[in-house]
C-alpha cells in the first residue's frame, strides 16, 4: 500500500520535492553557502558527515513535512545513513511522510554536440537493488544541453529514456533529467527540441511504465503542459538551475501543473551558525514561498 501512497501523494503534487543530493563534486560548494569552509574539515569523511549534519537538521525541521515538501532526493550516502537510528529514506516517510528518492548517475561526460549525457553506470543494478531495499520510490539522474543541437539533443534524451527502462524493471520511478543551460542563447530553441524529444520517447513506453520529468524552467510559458498531460506522465518538476529563488519561483508561478524540486534555491540563506530557531524560521519561509510557487500554475 506504501507505494501506492506514495505516488497518489506525488501526482497530487501539493508541494515540492526537495533536492538534497548534491554529490561530492558540489558538497564543498554547498557546505560553503552554509557557512562551513573548507578548513573546518580534513578529507571526505568530515565533509560528508557534515553535510548529513546539514540535511538532517533540514528533514528534521518543523517547516520539512509532506503538507509542503512532497518529495525529497537523496544522495547515496544520505540514503546509507539515518536520522535518530532510522535510516533516511525510512525517515522521511515515516516520520514526515516525504517520499524518498536516490540520486543515481554518476556525473557527466564531456561536452559532445553541445551536450553533455550521463557517465556509465557500471553498478546501476546493484545500487538500485539496494535502494528497492531500504524503501527508495523512485530515482533521479541529470544530463545537460548546453545548445540546440538536434543530434546531441537526441543522444541525451536517448539515454536518459534507455536507462529509465532499467530502473522501472526494478519496480522504482525514474524521474528524468534533461536539463538546458539557462545561460545559452538558444534556449527556446533547444527547449522545443527537448519536447519534441521527449513526446516521441514516452509514446513508445509500454502500457503501465510511467515516469517523472525534472526540466529546467521554459522561456515559453506553458512549453511543457504537453508533458504534464501525458498519460505516461506522474508528475513534471522544475530545477531552478541557477536562477535565484526569486526568479525561479516568479517562473515557477506562471507554468500550469509543473512543481519545484530546487536544491541551491531551498538551501539559499541557511547557516551553520543560526540557532534552531532562526534556522526553522528562514527555513519555513523558503518552504512557504517554494509551495506557493509549486501549487500556484
């Protein structure tokens, strides 16, 4: 029954899904904004370590609870890890009723057609037996268009659909991440490329294998309702993808039935050296602001 809950909460979409998955490559970066430099640790063990800290002081937030916050994205190591003795994943729903997700890709490729697909994943199927295990719903992995190329274009969404295949045999829900650079100048057009993309692979999808989308915030309002609609479709999101929370949630506001997963956007003005109660009210604040963003289209 667990399952089914869990997606009837995400269709339903009253929130947002946090993304609190940042990897090794951007831990340093985002502890930075915390307000934990990269002197106050020696190594990776300290630094992941706090940055669990981090995140667990956000999940255990009284602003942090499924009325707002419907989902959240987990890296490997905050779903190997726990919260007062519970394991993470089961924390979240357990305790705050959050559907867990897992962050599954490896990182990025160098750059080829204006694009960059995802690394091999090697142990894909070991990582997402063991997810399955400690109660994942359903995954998360990005790619980047970085220009309106038809051919690299096609390559990510290609890849992005021939792995979501796997991970929907192992029973999880893969939300898929083609995400474009907000900063090129052809964006609307390599957005119209992404659609068109994305439309040819979900009607070849099976009967019954459904998925999620994570896109970067359209030029063109509404570009990606065809999307939301779509029967093979639980739920888009939007990654703020640079944007300030402002900006992202101004976006936000104007797309119908799309909602937020934002990761820097969520985490901007927290810090380490707030007291818990400064620290759940600027917390509370974002959450609010984010929500109403998300179930305003």
């Amino acid at each position: 029954m667990t399952k089914a809950q869990q997606k009837q909460q995400i269709a339903a979409g009253q929130g947002f899904i946090a993304a609190l998955d940042q990897s090794g490559g951007s831990t340093p970066k985002a502890l930075n904004l915390y307000g934990i430099g990269e002197d106050a640790y020696s190594g990776e063990e300290e630094m992941f370590g706090l940055i669990h800290e981090m995140r667990a002081r956000i999940i255990k937030s009284p602003a942090f609870s499924g009325d707002k916050v419907v989902g959240a994205i987990l890296f490997e190591r905050t779903m190997d890890g726990e919260i007062d003795g519970i394991p993470t994943a089961r924390y979240l729903w357990e305790e705050r009723q959050v559907v867990p997700f897992l962050k599954v890709d490896k990182g990025l490729a160098g750059e080829e057609n204006g694009v960059q697909v995802m690394k091999d994943m090697p142990d894909l199927d070991a990582l997402l037996e063991k997810g399955v295990s400690k109660g994942i719903f359903g995954t998360k992995m990005r790619s980047v268009i970085s220009a309106a190329h038809p051919a690299g274009v096609r390559s990510v969404v290609a890849q992005q659909f021939e792995v979501g295949r796997r991970i929907l045999g192992h029973g999880l829900v893969p939300i898929i991440e083609p995400e474009v650079t907000i900063s090129i100048a052809d964006k609307a057009e390599a957005e119209e490329m992404l659609l068109n993309e994305i439309v040819a692979e979900l009607d070849a999808l099976s009967e019954g294998q459904e998925v999620m989308l994570k896109l970067t915030l359209p030029e063109v309002d509404n570009h990606y309702k065809p999307l939301v609609d779509h029967p093979r479709v639980i739920k888009v999101v939007a990654l703020s993808g640079g944007y300030s929370r402002e900006e992202a949630n101004a976006r936000l506001a104007r797309q119908s039935g799309m909602i937020a997963s934002f990761s820097r956007a969520l985490t901007e003005g927290l810090s380490a050296q707030q007291s818990d109660a400064e620290f759940d009210a600027v917390l509370a604040e974002t959450v609010d602001a984010i929500h109403a963003a998300s179930v305003s289209g």
